[in-house]
C-alpha cells in the first residue's frame, strides 16, 4: 500500500472547507435529534453509523497509511478494547458498568464501535499538539487531559441515552483515573510512531465533539 494514499486525491482548500461544514452540520442534526423525544430513538439507533463516517472522513484527510500508521490503528483499537472488556467483565478498571446494544456488535460485552472510538479520540487529541509541543511526555499529558474532559460531558449523555449503565450510585473517580492512564499509553505510542500525522479536520472534528456532548449533557 502506498504511503501517501491520497497523493491521488486533490485535496484543495475547498474539500477541506466541505468537509469541515459537513461535519458540523452532521453535529447541529444529531444534536437536534438526540435532544427531541420523537426523533431520539431513530438518532440513538444511528449513532454508531456517525462514529464509522465521521471515521471515515476523517482517514480520508490523512495521509499516511504505511504500517506504521496501520500498527498504531490496531494497537489503539486492541489497546481500547481489551481494557473495556476487562472494564466490563470484572468492574476493575472503570467501576462497575455495561454496555447496551445501542453501539452495534458488542464483542465479550463492548461494542466494536467504542474499540473505535479509542482510536478517534487519541488520533484528534494527539494532533492537536502534534506540532504545538515538542516534548512527547508533556503532549501525551496533556491530549490525554483533553480526553478526560471530554468524557466528563460523554459520561452524563451516554447514560442518559442508554449507551451504557453504571451499577453503582455514581460514576467513580476511577472511570476518570483510568480513561486518563490507558490514554496516556496510546498517546504515548502515537507520538513515538513515524507516521505523517498531518490532518486538517483535527480541531474541527474535537470541538464538534465536545460542543456535541456538552451541550446534550446541559440539554437532556
């Protein structure tokens, strides 16, 4: 497979600029219908679809898929889901929860989708800082940091729109401790891998993100 992928593909200002709005506008909708009662079933059956495209969008714009941007992939994904399923299965690292059949295939408990979702979220946190701070330890602290506060609002939407369930009276401090540490270790692995990790959608993809869910945590 070829390392620039999409040297191919004209990637000019203005399918940057499409993209940025599609991914916004994909946001204001899904809001809008999470938030009204008689649309939010449909929204919370499609939910993982929008994880997979805004995916997809997303490793359109990156350029480098040579293996060690491939190795990086697997190892977020396998990294993710194997502490879930742990997470899970023996209340051990996050406290006790599980997961609803609201994210799609769920493999020993958790679904595929949140394997994902590890690595969408520490692909976008991890560039943020890429070229803003030189020093791996520091860029991984902080990415990580940007994580955690993202779950702050994620936690509160998920459970109110059936993601998953806590079995417990509140969501442990733990949740936090550990979602920042496994971060950490993937974030850590991203900046030591090679790969070019240039994308013009990281900042616009993160804070449509953290609007999406600070917003739905204030509104549900």
């Amino acid at each position: 497979m070829p390392k620039n992928i999409n040297s191919f593909l004209s990637l000019k200002p203005e399918k940057t600029l499409i993209a940025k709005i599609f991914i916004t506008i994909l946001h204001i909708v899904g809001l809008l219908g999470l938030y009204w009662e008689q649309s939010r079933p449909l929204f919370q059956l499609i939910t993982p679809f929008h994880l997979i495209v805004v995916t997809g969008i997303l490793l359109y714009f990156h350029r480098d898929f040579s293996r060690s941007f491939i190795g990086f992939l697997s190892f977020a994904f396998m990294v993710g889901m194997s502490t879930e399923i742990i997470g899970v299965n023996t209340g051990l690292l996050f406290g006790d929860y599980s997961y609803s059949s609201v994210m799609g295939i769920r493999i020993f408990g958790v679904p595929l989708t949140i394997g994902l979702n590890w690595f969408l979220l520490v692909y976008l946190t991890g560039g943020i800082f890429q070229n803003m701070i030189k020093n791996d330890l520091i860029a991984a602290v902080l990415a990580s940091i940007l994580m955690v506060i993202l779950d702050l609002n994620l936690e509160i939407v998920a459970v109110e729109l059936n993601f998953w369930q806590w079995h417990q009276e509140s969501i442990p401090l733990l949740n936090y401790v550990t979602w920042f540490l496994v971060a950490f270790i993937i974030q850590m692995v991203y900046r030591k891998a090679s790969f070019e990790k240039e994308n013009p959608l990281h900042l616009t993809l993160f804070f449509n993100l953290l609007f999406f869910f600070a917003i739905l945590a204030m509104l549900l």
